[in-house]
C-alpha cells in the first residue's frame, strides 16, 4: 500500500469540513494510505504578499520537508495546492533560495525540490488511475449532467503546477466520467469565480459567480464540483442560481458508497 | 632576410581618434625584419593601395603588414594590389584595429599600447608566411531548387531562361505550394491561381527544368560549384510515365475518407488522388496509409480502371544521383497549429478556423464551392472576429518572437472580400498595431476600414467559448475605449503566425548552412548579400528565409537567381589555398581528423614508407582532399601528433602570434 504525507489546511479543519472528510474516507477505500503530519501549519497562503521573498517560502518548505519520506505530499485545497506546488517549482530552481531557507528553518540540510507534490485530482489520475476508480464505484451519478469547476488557482501557473492545459482541462471532466456520470464543458470552468474580491466589491464578486453559474447551467448541468473552499463560498454565496455546488470530494464519497445519498 | 612593410591606417577618425596611429607606425618600425612603416588616412583609396604598392616594388619587400579594419573587409583588396606589383597576394597580412581596437576602446594610451601587440602580432606571423597559389576547380553547369512553390517555380523559371539546366525537387506529389491553395492576393485582389498555375505549366513545359514532385533531398556532398546530391523519388505506386492524369482512378477509388490537404483537412479526398484540378506534374499518387490494396491486399479497382495501366502497387523509393553546380533552397513556410492556443477553442469548435483554412472555404476549387458557410453547420455566418497575432509576437515558448509579416495584410484582405460578397455580415478585427508597410498596402488596409466598415478593434481576444445555441462568445478588451467586450460571433479566424517548413532543419545540416533561433535560414550579409547562404553555392529564395509576402519571395526568388546564373557562367572558380595538409612522417593514421572534417575532405591511404634501417613498411596516413578542404581547421587541432597543418594559418604561425602578444 502505497502511504502519502496528506496536507489538509486551515479552511478544511473549519469551513470545509466536507472536503477533507470524505478525501480522506475516499482514499482508505481506494486504498491510500494519507498520514497527516503532526503540527501543521499554514501552507503559505497568508504569506504570498509579503515583502521579503524568503518569508513566501518557509511554511510551504516546511510542509514539504514533511513529505519528503513518503510516497509524495497530497494537497486538497485548490489554494494549498498552488502555493506548496508553487514554492516546491521555484526553490529546485533557486539554490540560493534553498540555502536561505535552509538557514532560517536551521535545517541540516537543504531541501532542494525532492518531495513530489500531488493534488487528490492528480492522485486519482496519477497513482490510483481514473480506470481502477472506475471498477470501485458503487453507485455511479448515472444520468447526471455535472459541470466541473476548476476555478483560477487549481491549474495556473501551468508550467510550475503542471497538472492540466490550464485553457482545455480535462481532469475533473475524467473524474466525472469515472465516477459515473456526465461532464458538461462550459465557457467560464475555468474563469475566476471573484475570489477574496468579495470582501470589498460584493457586485463584482457576484457578477463573477453568476456568470460562472449561469454558463454551466446554460449548458444543461445539474450540479457543479470544485476543490477549492473558496470557490464554493462566492459559487453558493453569491450567486442567484439554485444549482447545487459540491466538493469533488463528496461525489467521490457518494459514489464509493462511503456517504449518505443527500445529492437528490 | 625579411623585408617587411608595415601600413598603418587611419580610417578618417574611426581609428585615429582612439589610436595614435603614428606612435603605432613608429612602435612597429622596431620590429624585426620591418624596413618601412607607415600610416595614411585611407590605406584602402586608390592613393593608399598606390602607397603600398610603390612601397613594395621600392623596398623589394618580402612581406605586407596592413594596420586597420576587420580582414573581411579589406583583405582582398590589399592582397589584390599586391598582386598587382609582383608579391603573391599570401604574403599580406592584417592586424584589425579598428573592430576589435579603437571600436570598442575609449582610452587613447590603451588602445594604442593594444593596436601596436596586434601589429606585432602580424608582423610574426608574416615572417612565416610563405607564398600560396589557388588552384582551380571546374563549375558543373547544372542548378538544384530545392521546393516548388513560387519561389522555387520563379528561381527555376529564371535560371533555365538564362539557358542552364535546373531541377526542382518538391516534396508533395505536385508543385504550387502555398500559393496554389490561397484564393486572392493583396493588394490587388486578383486570383492567386490565374497568376500561379501559368507559371507552373510554363516550368513544367520549359526544356531546362527537370521537375522531381514527391521527392525529398536525402544527402548532399561536395561544394560550390560541384555538388553531388542524392534525390529520394518516393513511391507514389503509379508510374508517372504513363499516367494521363484523366482522374477516372481517383472517381472509382472506394476509399474516400481521407483528409484532404490542399483543403487543410475540411474536406476528404479519396486514396489514389491528384491534390487538384491544375496539379503540376498532373499525375495521380496512391497514398500508402489509406489504400486498401497497399493495406490489405484487397482491391484493385484503381488498377482495373486505368486504361493507361499506370498504376504499379510494388513501385518502390527510387534514388537518384546527380552533380549540380548551385543549390537553391526554397523550402517555404507553413502557418502553426493553433493547439497550444485553448482559449480560441480551435481545438474543440470547428466554426474558429485558421486563416488558410477560410482561404479554403472561400475558394470556388474549396469544401463549400466558394459559398462562404460555418463547417458545423454550414449555415451563412453572420458576424465573424478576426483575431491577429495568433502565435506571432509572443514572449513565451508557445509562439514565435517575430512579426510574421503577411497577416496583417491577408486579415485586411479576408475582411474585404466577406464584405464585399456578403454585405449582411459584420466583420470585426483584433489587433496589437496594424502593420501595413508596402506598396499599396496601407491604402488597401484603409479601403478595409473606410469603405468595406470593417471593425477593426484594437486590442486583444482573451475567450472564445462556443455557446449551446451554436454560436460563439468572443470575450476581448477594447484598449482605446477601454471596455470588456462580448462579440455574439458565429465564426472565428485566426490568423496564425508562419514557421518555416519542418524539412528546413535536416536540410541545413545536409548543406552545412546556418539557421537562426527559428529555423530560418540564414544570409550571408543581412544587408549586402540578402540571398546568398554563408556557405559558398548555396542560395536562398522566398519564406526560408525570414516570413515574406508574394512579391517579395517572387523577388527573392529572381534575385537568387540572378546569382546563381552568376555562378554557373563561369566555366571555373578560384579554390581557398588556405586548405589542411597532412605530414604523412608525422601521421599515425589514427583517424581523428576524419571523425572531426565537417566536409568529408579527409581520406586515408595505405603508403609505403623507408625505415631508418632501409627496410619499408606500408603505413596507413590520413591525405585532404583540397577541392573539398574549406579550410576550417578543426583536424589541426584534433590531430593528436599535429600532423595536420593549415595553409596561411599553420601552427608555427599561430604560436608566433601567441608569443608576439604574450612577450
């Protein structure tokens, strides 16, 4: 069996209980070992603006090293994922960076970019394989026409995330099939939904969740899916359409057979 | 004993401004050897060469040192004049203190201390120079044109009216290239294929011109003047002799899904094909990949119908062999996949198109007979975006850095023809900068824009997504205005950048020519010699290159040419003296020297030698070639016994110059 480092983050320990629950739960019945490291902190997020380079790099190094004796480091949130993967891309890039580091974290030696770094998407694809998924599933979303929302952090930038074509992905509408049911590609899948935009431009932010909404619903979805906390807030919060928003997360869960049927 | 003059130049003030040219005069005058030195304002005027030519019919003198630019400049002419009065042209040298002396220095005292090491530097090296004749090297009268679209077709045309042979190898089953699939050209709007297939017709007719369509340049050897090149005639499984090119083959094939090229995939043609209707050479070519009878051994009907029973199923690749004296590579362009480009959705929704691909649709030979439709559904659009710069221009490594040119100009074009044929739609364009330079051609954009009302927009498209209804929303900002814009759209065209063909690469290697960052290949002078490869009886003609429009590759093409007529008038050229040799005592016929000659010139032999002890033993030692020899080099310092010497540039020379600026 193979055993992933499993970095949940803040937002999955308060608001988005959903989405690390059933990631974790989905996991064991796939048969992934997620160890979650003792004493975590923030990925980094909180830390991007700042004005010293180094200090963008530290919590997410941090998070790293933890990975770095196992299998890989898995990352569910769209937000954690793209600062961890971020910083993991540039500092193998930088030695002058891993040395600084090195010398604030007082590590012994340098952490130069050795910990592969997964998101659940990317485990699914990579290590578990949409196929094998595919056999496990117990109740497939038959009929179910489900728009995939990757919003504007899961893939870009593309060359240090190197998941997905940033402008034609096709994950999570492989994800969907795996699982049963019917992806439905839409314009705005990977546009902004707002984001922290709704803090100071509440008409802004809901323009933007609408347009999402509306364009997916256009097109004949039943049920919209995104990995980021996020984008479900201002996707429920602030748009005017009634269309359900999930994490991937539960789909998955559900159609493991790992959760109660509350989708209908 | 050496006489040596030395002449000390001062380029008006390109020189004496930051050397003190007469201290130099006056340093080098000490050297050894050295019995007049002197400086003059312009050595290269008619009154400095008579300078150094009394100079050396006076003094008797054994040797020239020349002080002033860079020896690519002015070599020749100095070594002209010494010929001129009796000195073998071998015994001048050139000490370059301008390029690499008062160019790139400031201070006066250091440059000057730097221009007199040079000139001592020369003055050692001329002590051991010793006198070289060039010898002579037959031109065969015959020219290859590699490509056959407009350039190649023009550069053909013009070298068989000059009265010399000329063949050209293309590699599709007929020449036209490009061109032949566009349907109008600017700015005068008249049908590319009444101005093109003429010409193709008159090459195919003319005495002079030998063409090899569906053939491919497999090896080139040799050199100016006296090339041999090894010519792939691939298998197109029918024989060109006998086919009539009367199309019942093509009507009868029962394999008719496949894509068809010349239609830039948007529509089928069937497995045995002629490309269309005015084809040079007009013969039909069986495509392997799709012919059931090739695949599966079961068929025949191509066979069965062809009264002149051209059709031959075990037709294998033929190679032929054949000397030239001039190569012309004419090898064209094509414009990129838009593929790495998702957010034009060109990969998902057939109604965003590439800009050849609307030429297509336009064209009365094209899928719709020239009736413009949207491929999805071939319903009239009503509202189509241009979107320019696709590909072109980009800072990133999914385009190209350059402008490509022709884009702004065939945009301009498509615009006004939709227009002009269908008023009913708006046609709208987005630009960076519109760039309209040439003759006409700025007039033409603005008949776009003041009569035709064309939208031109400046500005970039950021989304095109298709919509459930069928048509397409192009999100893009208008800069001038400042405005997010949502153009409802029924089609999409892109015009995409243009990237040289992908045969050009291997093809460089074969001719030893040079390419910049984006495969195009290389002039010898970007200014003085914009057709000529650096590589001797090489040419270049058309979109190779650098991107060009019509006119400007047809000028190419003749002015191609034009030199290579110049090269294959002469009955003989003038070979490089200054050519590798090989010390057959020294040589251990160890073969590196072989390993490294870039151009094939190196051979070994077995010799009979006398030993010291009077018996003989045959040995194997490396001999050049001269004729082939360019002088490179590379085996002198790859020779591990140093066997292999350079003329003009032996090592004894060298070294003399490395102790001269080193003492």
């Amino acid at each position: 069996m193979q055993t992933f480092t499993y970095y949940p983050g803040c937002t999955l320990r308060t608001k988005a209980k959903d989405l690390d629950t059933y990631a974790r739960s989905s996991a064991e019945a796939l048969g992934i070992a997620l160890v979650e490291p003792e004493n975590w902190q923030c990925c980094g997020g909180a830390y991007t603006t700042a004005t010293n380079e180094v200090a963008t790099k530290l919590s997410a190094v941090r998070t790293l090293i933890a990975g770095k004796d196992t299998d890989g480091l898995v990352t569910v949130c769209s937000a954690c994922h793209n600062v961890i993967k971020q910083t993991n891309y540039d500092i193998a890039r930088n030695e002058s960076m891993q040395n600084k580091v090195k010398q604030y974290l007082e590590l012994d030696e340098a952490y130069t970019g050795e910990t592969t770094v997964y998101h659940y998407l990317e485990l699914l694809r990579d290590v578990v394989g949409f196929d094998t998924l595919e056999s496990k599933v117990v109740k497939p979303f038959k009929g179910k026409k489900i728009a995939a929302y990757y919003g504007c952090l899961l893939l870009r930038p593309s060359k240090a995330l190197a998941m997905d074509n940033p402008e034609n992905p096709t994950i999570m509408e492989d994800f969907i099939k795996a699982i049963g049911g019917t992806p439905v590609i839409y314009a705005q899948r990977n546009e902004c939904c707002g984001g922290y935009i709704t803090m100071e431009d509440k008409a802004q932010a809901l323009k933007r969740s609408n347009a999402v909404m509306e364009s997916a619903e256009n097109m004949g979805a039943d049920m919209i899916i995104t990995a980021c906390p996020l984008c479900l807030y201002n996707l429920k919060k602030n748009s005017c359409s009634e269309m359900p928003v999930y994490y991937f997360t539960e789909l998955l869960a559900e159609a493991l057979g790992l959760k109660e049927n509350d989708n209908e | 004993m050496q006489r040596i003059g030395v002449f000390v130049c001062h380029c008006g003030t390109n020189i004496a401004a930051t050397v003190d040219v007469k201290a130099v005069a006056e340093a080098l005058s000490h050297e050894p050897g050295v019995v007049i030195s002197q400086d003059y304002q312009y050595m290269c005027s008619e009154s400095g060469q008579d300078l150094v030519k009394n100079a050396i019919k006076e003094n008797n003198l054994t040797g020239v040192v020349i002080c002033s630019c860079s020896p690519r400049m002015h070599e020749n002419t100095f070594r002209k004049a010494a010929a001129s009065v009796g000195l073998n042209p071998y015994l001048v040298e050139i000490a370059n203190i301008r390029e690499q002396c008062s160019w790139i220095h400031k201070d006066i005292a250091s440059a000057t201390e730097k221009a007199i090491i040079l000139g001592k530097a020369a003055v050692a090296k001329v002590h051991l120079n010793t006198p070289l004749t060039a010898g002579e090297s037959p031109v065969v009268k015959r020219a290859l044109v590699i490509g056959g679209g407009i350039a190649g077709i023009q550069t053909a045309l013009d070298i068989a009216e000059a009265g010399f042979d000329v063949d050209i190898v293309e590699k599709e089953p007929t020449i036209g290239g490009k061109m032949a699939q566009i349907d109008k050209t600017f700015p005068t709007l008249d049908c590319a294929a009444c101005i093109l297939t003429p010409k193709m017709v008159e090459a195919a007719q003319n005495e002079h011109i030998t063409i090899h369509s569906f053939s491919e340049v497999t090896d080139v050897k040799g050199f100016v003047g006296n090339f041999t090149v090894t010519v792939k005639k691939k298998a197109r499984f029918v024989d060109e002799t006998k086919c009539t090119g009367c199309g019942l083959c093509t009507e009868k094939c029962p394999m008719k899904k496949v894509p068809n090229e010349f239609n830039m995939g948007l529509d089928n043609r069937t497995a045995v094909y002629i490309p269309f209707a005015q084809a040079v050479p007009k013969v039909a070519t069986i495509d392997p990949n799709y012919c059931l009878m090739l695949k599966n051994g079961k068929c025949g009907v191509c066979s069965k119908v062809c009264s002149a029973g051209a059709i031959d199923y075990k037709q294998t690749d033929k190679f032929i062999e054949q000397k030239y004296g001039a190569i012309v590579v004419a090898t064209g362009f094509n414009p990129i996949k838009p593929d790495k480009y998702d957010e034009f959705a060109y990969s998902y929704c057939p109604d965003v198109v590439t800009s050849l691909e609307l030429e297509r649709l336009m064209n009365a030979a094209g899928p719709n007979g020239g009736t413009l439709l949207r491929p999805s559904d071939k319903t009239h659009p009503h509202t189509i975006v241009f979107v320019q710069c696709v590909g072109s221009r980009c800072d990133d490594e999914k385009g190209k850095p350059y402008c490509s040119k022709i884009c702004c100009m065939y945009t301009a074009k498509h615009a006004m023809l939709i227009r002009e044929k269908y008023p009913d739609t708006e046609v709208y364009v987005f630009y960076i900068d519109v760039r309209t330079p040439g003759k006409n051609f700025d007039e033409f954009y603005r008949r776009a824009v003041e009569q035709y009302n064309v939208h031109y927009i400046k500005g970039m498209v950021g989304k095109v997504s298709p919509k459930a209804d069928g048509k397409i929303d192009v999100q893009a900002s208008d800069l001038l205005s400042n405005e997010q814009l949502h153009i409802n759209a029924d089609m999409v065209v892109l015009a995409t950048a243009i990237e040289p063909d992908k045969t050009a690469r291997p093809l460089a290697t074969m001719l030893t020519t040079q390419m910049d960052t984006n495969d195009f290949f290389t002039e010898a002078h970007p200014k003085l010699r914009p057709v000529e490869s650096a590589t001797a009886g090489i040419f270049l003609s058309g979109a190779c290159q650098g991107p060009k429009d019509i006119p400007e590759t047809v000028a190419q093409a003749s002015a191609a040419a034009a030199k290579a007529i110049g090269l294959l008038c002469k009955n003989s050229i003038t070979c490089n003296p200054c050519v590798a040799h090989s010390d057959e005592l020294m040589c251990n016929g160890c073969s590196s020297c072989e390993k490294v000659c870039p151009y094939g010139a190196i051979t070994y032999q077995d010799k009979e030698f006398r030993m010291p002890d009077r018996t003989t033993a045959i040995r194997r030692v490396a001999s050049v070639n001269p004729a082939v020899c360019q002088g490179c080099g590379a085996c002198t310092v790859a020779c591990p016994s140093g066997a292999m010497d350079l003329n003009g540039f032996s090592n004894s020379q060298i070294m003399a110059e490395v102790d001269a600026i080193c003492k």
